[in-house]
C-alpha cells in the first residue's frame, strides 16, 4: 500500500543544512498497522509529513496505492490519505462549529449528502447527534480529538497518519481514543501509520514497528521482539528501559547514539 | 520523621459570574523532608493545590483552610511581604515548559545570578562564581558557556537543569515540581530526575513531585497523593501502588497499554459520580 524508498529531507542549505531525515525506507501493506517511534528530532513526524505532502523539500521514492508521488498532490490523493494531528486544541478551527468543520472537506470534494456524512462520521467516532452544533471550546480533549478522526474519516480514507493521536491526552481519554482507533481499523481495513514516542502506546497498536534515531531509522521490529523486550539495537533498549520508569542505575547508563557512526 | 508541610482541609474556588467553580475541595496532607508525588487527570487540583501553597492564586481565586502549616508557620496567616520571603527562598517551584519561564531576553547565567543577588545579596562577582557553581551541579557541561546563552539556544533539557539550578541556587527546604518532565524525552526525563534525586538526598530537602504519569511517579517518588476532582482519593507508599485499593487508581493503572500484556480492548475507566463526592 506504501512504499517509501530511500527517503532524504533536508532542510535550508549550504554549511546551515540539517538533513532531517536520510535515507528512510519501508513498506506498510494493505490494512496494516505500522509504527514508527523516536525521540524529539528523530525525524518522525517529518516523514509523516512527506507522506501526506505537507512537505515538499524531500527526495527519494514514495508509493502509495501503487501511484509515485510527486511533490504536488491531487486532490484525489488528498481523499484517501487523511492525517490525525497530535495537538487536539491546535487543529480544529476555534470558530468554526463541529458541523461546518465536518463539511467543509465533504463541500471540497464535492461528495454530497452532507448532512448524512457529518451524522454518519460522528457516530462512528462515538459522539451523538448533539455535538453537531457546538465549538470546540465546548468540548473536551478527548472529544476534540474525536472530531479530528471523523474529519479525517468523513472523506472515507483508505490511509490514515496519525501523528502522535493521543499525546496530548489523559490516560483514561487515551484509552477511549486507542480503543476507537482499533475498531475503526478492523471495520474499514484502513491502513495506519502511527508516530508516537510511547513505546507502549505503539506496541499496543502495531504489528511492525521502526524506530527512528536523528533522521535514521535503526532498527524496524516485530511487535512480539518488543514485547519479549529483546530489540538488537542499543538504541531501542535503551529507549525500552528508560521507558519503564526512574532508576537511577539507567540513567547513569544514558549514552548519545549518533546515527553516523553506526 | 519530622513534618515539614502540613496541609488542612484546603479548599480554593474560584468564582466567575457564571459559576462557582471549586478546584480544590478539602485537601489535607502532610510530609516531611521525602519525596512525595502527586498524581492526577488534568483539572483534578494538583496542580491547585501546589499553587495555593505559594499564594500564587490570584483574585477571583479564593484560598481557604483549617492550616497551611510548613515549618511551623502558617502560610495562610503572614502578610505578602513576609511571603515573598518564604517564596522561592525556603518553598520554590519549578514549571512545566523552561521556555516559558525563562526570560527570553537574559542570558541563562544572568537570571540564575538574579535570584541569587535578591536572596543573598551577594556581590556581582559572588553570583556568577555561585552560578557556575550551581550549573555544574545540575550536570550541565560547559557552565561558562551556558552562563552566557540566551534560553533560546538551550535545548529543552538543558533549559529544565537551568529551572532548577535557579531555583535550588537559595536552597530551599521545599522544592515543587509541577510537571517537570513531561515535555520532555524518555532519557532526558530520566537524567533530569537522577539530578533531582541527588539533590533531595544531599541537601536534605523536600520534594512534591506533579505528574499525570503514574507508573513515573511510583518509580521515583517514597510516597503518592492520588487526586481526582479536588479531592485526594487515597495516599500509598510508592512502592505498593500496585496494590491500590480505591477503584480510581486501580482504573488508571489498568487503562495503560503495557508492553507485557497482549493488545485488545483496552479498560476504559468508568467514573463513579461519588469519588465527587469523597465518599469511598
């Protein structure tokens, strides 16, 4: 379903360059769940961004539903790959209402039967027919989270990025979202892509899973290697073990993994 | 051990014309010289509570209890000037985001230098030899350069080691952290707790620790404050949080995705409207 070879994005030029990512490649099948996992800057959420052509300063192969990308996207493109931002408050427009946020993508592509759409989307994600109307001032975290998955869902996507879906989000509410995430996934056989930094959180959705380290990934594993907390590189363990919580042993080993010298 | 903070029935409201909103509702807790973690869903009055300690809620925030002991004196009773002797001398805080709290048009070595010349009194040359002196204690590499760089220039890490290097420069007997690693990574949350650690022990001080994340908490702090609606639903020993008792703890431990159970539905946890209440 995607296919991503040999993927470089370098930002600014010259001696001030800072290649974000380099040389990234993967392949996530049809209806697959795919991880991919890094600290800050790792460059993770910037091959996201690649993904769904929010950044066009890449270079390198990217295939997705057997169709090169180019830097400019359709907006056929655009119906099938939707993205789930991390900042619940940050992606929704503050005076806009949740219906006119939910028409807006159907008016753009020209689908028709709004009112049955927006009524359809948020029922599935869980929120009744009394959302419809309200800001999202008026709505909780995970609530707003919730009209960001149906607005990506109301285009009825094949692929969805989620980057970082429940980071801003209490553990009860991430619960709540993960949970609706996995039905969604099982009802429409959606493909995902989901960036995270919580190992737990990425283990618990994915099959396979990459992990990135300063624009590189290290390392692409099976989620039972994860689980039975054996990953080869010294990288994800020590990103297993700083995970699991304080000890002031671990943090003494902390080391700086530089992506160019392995 | 000897009590160094004894909190009694704290309530704080806050009333805006509409409603009356109550963020606090009878809180009472007391430590000593430990490390004790609060922990919390956001708007459960952690964070309320550390505030009110430090008279940082403004009007129409109203602060109200039987006492708020700390080393024998009653923070509720003293006038602002005898406050501001107590505020970041002998109880200091330490945000969430280093990049709010610093001043974006100082050097990190010159507002460090600040607290210390307002607390001490000390001479110009005296601060900044206290300064470097207290960076290196927070582990940071090169403290002449970090002296001279502008918070913008420091990365998130770096700039939460400045925080607490400011703040532990008058050594206070009670540090508060409200969430001090959250915006950061794994390994760095975890070296910066390891310094934290090392300076509760050597000085001898307190440390109230806010988070949401439970299982950091547990492995870090002695004891934990459990809050959910302004009220402290149940405090236990750290180390037998796995053996919580109230239904609320037990439904936030279990909503986690955990690397050592197979995936499935995750629990959601289900409120029970008397935890509200405070009845058990």
């Amino acid at each position: 379903m995607i296919r991503v070879r040999d993927l470089d994005v370098t930002f600014g030029r010259g001696r001030r360059a800072v290649k974000a990512v380099q040389g990234v490649s993967f392949e996530v099948a049809a209806g697959e769940v795919f991880g991919i996992v890094g600290e800050s800057g790792s460059g993770k959420s910037t091959v996201l961004n690649v993904l769904c052509g929010l950044n066009r300063w890449w270079s390198g192969t990217a295939i997705i539903d057997g169709e090169p990308q180019v830097q400019q996207r359709s907006r056929a493109f655009h119906k099938k790959v939707q993205m789930v931002f991390q900042d619940p408050y940050g992606s929704l427009h503050p005076r806009h209402t949740v219906d006119r946020i939910l028409s807006e993508p159907v008016a753009i592509h020209g689908l028709g039967k709004t009112e049955t759409r927006i009524m359809q989307a948020l029922e599935e994600v869980g929120l009744g027919p009394t959302f419809r109307f309200r800001y999202p001032h008026q709505l909780s975290g995970g609530q707003r989270q919730r009209v960001a998955v149906a607005r990506a869902l109301i285009l009825e996507p094949r692929i969805l990025l989620l980057d970082e879906p429940t980071s801003a989000l209490d553990v009860s509410v991430q619960a709540e979202v993960l949970n609706l995430l996995t039905g969604l996934q099982r009802r429409r056989n959606l493909t995902y892509i989901l960036v995270s930094h919580n190992l737990a959180v990425v283990a618990h959705m994915c099959r396979r899973i990459a992990v990135m380290n300063r624009g590189i990934i290290v390392e692409e594993l099976g989620v039972e290697t994860l689980r039975r907390q054996a990953p080869e590189h010294p990288y994800t363990r020590q990103l297993l073990s700083a995970s699991r919580g304080y000890d002031r042993e671990a943090a003494d080993n902390i080391e700086e993994f530089d992506a160019s010298l392995s | 051990m000897e009590t160094l903070l004894d909190v009694r029935n704290l309530r704080v409201t806050f009333r805006t014309q509409k409603e009356t909103v109550e963020a606090v509702r009878g809180v009472s807790f007391s430590m000593g010289r430990e490390k004790l973690g609060i922990v919390g869903e956001s708007g459960s009055g952690k964070s309320v509570t550390c505030r009110s300690l430090l008279g940082l809620i403004r009007p129409p925030g109203r602060v109200a209890a039987d006492h708020l002991l700390f080393d024998g004196l009653d923070l509720l009773q003293i006038d602002s000037r005898r406050m501001q002797h107590i505020r970041g001398r002998r109880i200091a805080m330490v945000m969430q985001d280093p990049k709010y709290s610093l001043n974006p048009v100082m050097t990190v070595g010159e507002q460090i230098a600040e607290a210390y010349r307002i607390h001490a009194r000390a001479s110009r040359p005296e601060a900044r030899r206290k300064t470097i002196e207290m960076l290196e204690a927070v582990r940071i590499r090169h403290p002449d350069q970090v002296y001279d760089a502008y918070p913008h220039q420091v990365s998130g890490g770096m700039g939460q080691r400045i925080m607490i290097a400011m703040m532990l420069i008058p050594g206070p007997d009670l540090l508060i952290a409200d969430e001090p690693t959250s915006a950061l990574d794994v390994t760095v949350q975890l070296q910066l707790l390891a310094i934290l650690d090392d300076l509760v022990q050597e000085r001898g001080m307190g440390l109230v620790f806010i988070s949401h994340d439970l299982n950091l908490v547990a492995s870090f702090c002695d004891r934990i404050i459990i809050m959910y609606a302004g009220r402290i639903m149940e405090i236990c020993e750290a180390r037998d949080l796995h053996k919580a008792r109230h239904p609320y703890t037990r439904g936030l431990l279990h909503c986690l995705p955990r690397l050592d159970t197979p995936p499935g539905e995750l629990p959601v946890l289900q409120r029970d409207p008397a935890w509200e209440e405070g009845t058990p």
